[in-house]
C-alpha cells in the first residue's frame, strides 16, 4: 500500500515556525515516511522562512516533495500566486483569513490558484492553540496545561500576538461551507479543506456531494478520527473518492497514525479500491501527478 499524505507541517511540532525547528527535520522526515509507506508528501511552509525552506526541499527530492506555500491573503497580494508557481510549488495552504475564506476580497488569489492549477488545501473548522485543554500533557509533557504565572505568561502572550492582527481572526472565518461559494465560482480549482471540517462534519460531507473539485483530508488527532468513525460519515455522508488522507501529527507518530487508519478501514469492511482511493488516488488526481504513475 503506498501513501500520499498531503497535510504535512515542516518542522518540529514543539517549534513550529521557528527557525530551530528546521534542522535535521527532513532527514527525520524521509526516515518516518519510508517506515510509514509514504511516497509522496504534501509539504506546508509558513509565511517567509518556512516557505523558503519548502522551496529548498523541493529541489532537494522532487517527485516526493509536493510543496504548498502559505499565503497571508490580507497582506499579500494575488501575485504572489505566480511566484511560488514559478518557484516549483505545486499548490497553497491557507489559515486565519481576517474575512471569511468567500470574500471577494480573495478571489484574485482563487482565480489565480484555479488558471495555473494550483490545488489550495483551506484549514477548516476550529483553529488549534498553544494548549490543548482536553488532551493537554497526555502525549507530550510540552502540552501540559500551565498554572499560575505560566497560564498567566501565555495568556499575555497570546495578547500580544493577537494585537499585530486585523481584528476578524477567529475560527468562525473558516467553515466548510464558506468553500462551497469558492467552489461555484472557481469549479476548475482544486481544494482540500483540511479535518473534514472539525467538528462541522456534516456541512463538510454535504459541500463535498456535490462540488466535483472539493476534497477533504482526515488528519485531526484521536478525536478527529473517533468522530468520523463514530458517526460513520464515511459511505453513508461522503463516498471514498472524496477523501484524502493526511497526518498532520508529529513524525515519531506518523506510521501509527497511517497503521490506525488502515485498520479502521477494514474493520468497517472498506474495500482495497476505495481505500487506495484514499490513501493515494485521491490526492494524486487533486495535485496532478496521476497520470505520471
């Protein structure tokens, strides 16, 4: 079984976006991805740094390295759609627009996206923090809820940050069905919209029934996946060829976290077609490369 995981951050989790997290990182990578099966990865940069790495990763192993660059729609302008085209990246990640992802606002960004097709993977659903406050320290020691003066620290920090932003973040921003719009405007562009939605499930199912180019990746941890599984979404709300399959986890839990899915799957009787649907077809149809296979 080989594996196209396109929901892939560079760096290590517990540094994301700083510099420090990007050394050693796609070494480990390659490493974790051979035991898991993965083939092929779609590579999330972050504004400048992050981007500019992805782009030397590019280079470093094409044909398994499929990068997407993130944008910041409210401070960039279309154009820069063209550029990381031209620099070898094969589609973008967009997260915490300032307005919702269907104000017209963006549509030079999507039309752009569309005529060069460059697939757009859109976070959907609740946007995640710094803590998390149902799993908190369980699997990292990192993640442990702070008390006291470390709860008061990140509280200012998360103060400080959200003061050198256009007042409009927020989750709300980022429905699924905010990409149902983008998706009767641009029908050529191809988009993933990441978590199936966490926890909008059924908007997210209902969206992808009928859009032909809308897909949604099932990355989203324990929980994510207890819901979909729970709610039995899959074959009763959404058909196979309308997942992808992505991590979106730290590395030294990608082969389990592939293994897992790959068991959920037989156990609800899933067929090896629709899951090589998932676990490849897919996402080789969204980023191009089926015809090359």
């Amino acid at each position: 079984m080989k594996v196209f995981d396109v929901h892939v951050h560079f760096g290590w989790w517990e540094s994301l976006g700083e510099k420090d997290s990007i050394d050693g990182w796609l070494d480990e990578l390659v490493r974790a991805c051979e035991e898991a099966g993965i083939v092929k990865v779609g590579l999330l940069g972050w504004s400048t740094l992050g981007n500019d790495a992805v782009a030397r990763a590019i280079e470093k192993y094409p044909g398994f390295i499929y990068g997407m660059a993130m944008i910041d729609m409210d401070e960039e302008s279309p154009r820069m759609v063209n550029e990381y085209h031209q620099r070898g990246f094969t589609g973008l990640k967009l997260i915490s627009p300032a307005l919702n992802y269907d104000d017209p606002a963006y549509y030079g960004f999507y039309q752009r996206a569309e005529s060069l097709r460059m697939p757009i993977l859109f976070h959907t659903g609740i946007i995640g923090g710094p803590i998390d406050y149902l799993m908190g320290g369980e699997e990292d020691e990192w993640k442990a809820i702070p008390v006291g003066e470390a709860e008061e620290k990140l509280v200012q920090g998360l103060k400080d940050q959200i003061t050198m932003k256009p007042y409009g973040k927020s989750s709300a921003r980022m429905q699924p069905i905010y990409l149902d719009t983008i998706a009767t405007y641009f029908p050529k562009l191809y988009m993933i919209g990441a978590h199936l939605g966490w926890p909008d499930y059924i908007t997210a199912c209902a969206v992808a029934r009928w859009r032909p180019r809308l897909f949604f990746d099932i990355s989203g941890g324990d929980v994510v996946q207890r819901h979909i599984l729970e709610g039995r979404y899959i074959g009763r709300e959404i058909r196979p060829d309308k997942l992808v399959y992505a991590s979106d986890c730290d590395l030294r839990r990608l082969k389990d976290n592939v293994l897992g899915w790959k068991r959920a799957f037989d156990e609800m009787g899933m067929s090896a077609e629709d899951q090589e649907k998932i676990f490849y077809g897919n996402a080789a149809r969204v980023f191009g490369v089926e015809a090359a296979e």
